[in-house]
C-alpha cells in the first residue's frame, strides 16, 4: 500500500508546471487580450490577467452565439435550395 501512495504522489517532470512558464503565459495573455493592452501597465497581477482572459473568451462566445443565432434566422427566411441558403449552411457546419 505504501508503494501505492508513493507512486501516485510521483509526477512526471515533464507535466510539472514552472514559474517561468506560468509568468510567460501571464505575459502572452496580457499582450493578447485587448483590454489589458490598452492599459499598458507592466504591473497587471496573474489573477487579474486571469480573470479579464475568462471575461474575454465569454463575450467571444456570447458573440458566436449571436452570429450562429442570426445566421439561423435568415436561413429560416430564405429560399432553401438557393446559393445564399447554401453558403449560410457552409457558415454553420
């Protein structure tokens, strides 16, 4: 039982997360994320790069649903043998 727990308390070096990777992914996030580079302040904390990333990748959601939601609506309106009908299914697959 004991070489159980050891085993399972051992982690690949190769998963193990580092500080450098942690602080460069911070660093990319921040440069991504249009709202934290308008502020262009060096001395934005992880969490809070975090936190705007998440606030980020649900408006981007929010957006596609929106545009899923409009394209389905005029699907609905047109002539479903016709191009537009056509390229609007393309647009949603």
């Amino acid at each position: 039982m004991s070489s159980r727990r050891s085993r399972s308390r051992q982690t690949p070096v190769s998963t193990q997360i580092t500080d450098a990777q942690i602080t460069d992914l911070v660093s990319k996030l921040q440069h991504l994320i249009p709202e934290l580079r308008a502020r262009r302040s060096d001395k934005v904390s992880a969490s809070k790069v975090l936190q705007e990333t998440c606030n980020y990748i649900k408006s981007l959601h929010r957006e596609v649903d929106d545009l899923s939601d409009r394209l389905s609506q005029l699907l609905a309106t047109t002539d479903s043998n016709s191009a537009q009908a056509a390229i609007i299914r393309s647009l949603l697959m």
